[in-house]
C-alpha cells in the first residue's frame, strides 16, 4: 500500500471518529536516512487531542484493532496541554519521529516548539541510565534469594539496556532510526558489551530455557559492560558544576 495514500486514509480517519476532540494527526513516514518497504517498514501516527478520557480510549483502542494489519507504529498520543513547554523535554518516540522521519499527513504543531536544547536533551539521558542502574541494584538486592524473580527480571534488564542504548545514540547518532542498527553500532563501539547484549536478547526474545548463565553473572555482566560504559559516554558529552 502507498504509504502517502495509507497515510491520509489514517488522518481522515481518526478525525472522524474523534470529532471535536481530535485537533490533528500527524503520520510520518518514511525516515529520512532509508527507504519504506513494503511489509517492513512502520508509519509512526501522532495524534494529538483535546481531552483523553475513557471515552477517548475506548475510540482509540477500537482503532487500534482495527487496524491490526496496517504497519503502524503507535499511535502515540498527546492532549493540547503536553506541548507547552515541550522543547527540553521531547519524549523519546516523539523525539525519534520528528527528528528522522518525514511528516506525510498533518499540519507539524511541533514546528511551532523553540529550538531544541542538546544538553538538556543529553542530561535528560543520563538519568534515565542512571535510573536504569539505581533501578538495578535495588532489584538485585531484593530478589537475589528467589531465583524465580531473579530469572523474571532479565526480561526487565533487556528492556533498561535496549533503552539505555537509544538514548545514547539519539545523541551520538541522531540520523540512525532503526533498533537494529542502534544494537550494530552499540557493539561496534562498545564490544565488551556484546556478549552479554546477545544474551539478554535471546532470552527475552528468543528461547528463555536456552539461558546458559546464572542470573546474578549476567545481570552484573550487564551493569559493568552495558550500562556504566554507556553513562560515561552520556556523562562525558557534557559536565556541569553540582553547585553554582
């Protein structure tokens, strides 16, 4: 399907059944570094309303079905109120599509937004990995007896270090959209970290019964080659003084 045309179709859509609720949509596609294929590619949808309540939910979530086997990615929602303010703190998949993608239907609200701040953008980074890392060691010292729970929580740990590696790359790599590609050029800089990468990828991914390290290793593994590395790398990018 043309992605232009499916593009419209979406728009059109969306504000008939959100009515008065709806102020606009925006879908964007393809990214700007690559091409749309057919049956691969996905078409980021950023809808943006007056109001979310159950009722809206209730209409989105009918869409959502609905559109099962369109290759849509979200759609990702916002009411009026979440753009003010917006230009230092641009959420990651908001980030990601306006930054990489062109806009095929809608009228970009978001062009209205001030320039974006890089260091406030960077250290927005740093805590998150940050808060990966705290969030780790909490877990860790509280589910170390119970195997079970430790076994559950790779699942979690993939998921810190997959977004750990993206917000490092939408800094040092802006252009690049794909996750795959943020995972190729994560291992070529960072290939200490492979191993344990593949790993966790497997096994949330893959065959869990597969895993051939104990929990606590890789779960270590991870924080040493994957997540400290990684905020060093943010951390570096730029230093401001604790106190003024």
């Amino acid at each position: 399907m043309d992605p232009l045309k499916l593009s419209q179709d979406l728009a059109k859509e969306m504000q008939d059944v959100l009515k008065e609720n709806h102020i606009c949509t925006l879908v964007y596609g393809p990214p700007v570094t690559g091409t749309y294929v057919e049956g691969k590619s996905k078409i980021p949808l950023f809808v943006i309303v007056n109001k979310f309540d159950s009722t809206t939910a209730n209409i989105m979530a009918d869409l959502v079905n609905k559109w099962t086997d369109y290759p849509i990615e979200g759609p990702y929602i916002a009411v009026l109120q979440d753009l003010e303010g917006m230009s230092d703190s641009v959420p990651d998949e908001l980030l990601d599509v306006t930054l990489n993608y062109k806009l095929l239907a809608g009228e970009d609200v978001l062009k209205s937004l001030p320039q974006l701040d890089r260091e406030h953008m960077r250290a927005q980074a740093e805590l998150a990995v940050r808060r990966y890392i705290f969030t780790l060691r909490w877990t860790l010292t509280h589910v170390l007896k119970d195997y079970g729970q430790l076994e559950g929580y790779l699942n979690n740990l993939a998921f810190y270090c997959q977004l750990a590696i993206q917000v490092y790359h939408r800094l040092s790599h802006p252009k690049i959209v794909k996750k795959e590609q943020h995972l190729k050029t994560f291992y070529d800089e960072f290939p200490e970290g492979k191993e344990c990468m593949e790993i966790l990828m497997n096994y949330a991914y893959g065959d869990a019964s597969m895993l051939d390290r104990e929990p606590v290793d890789l779960i270590t593994c991870a924080l040493d080659t994957i997540l400290l590395p990684l905020l060093r790398k943010i951390d570096e990018m730029g230093k401001v003084p604790w106190r003024v």
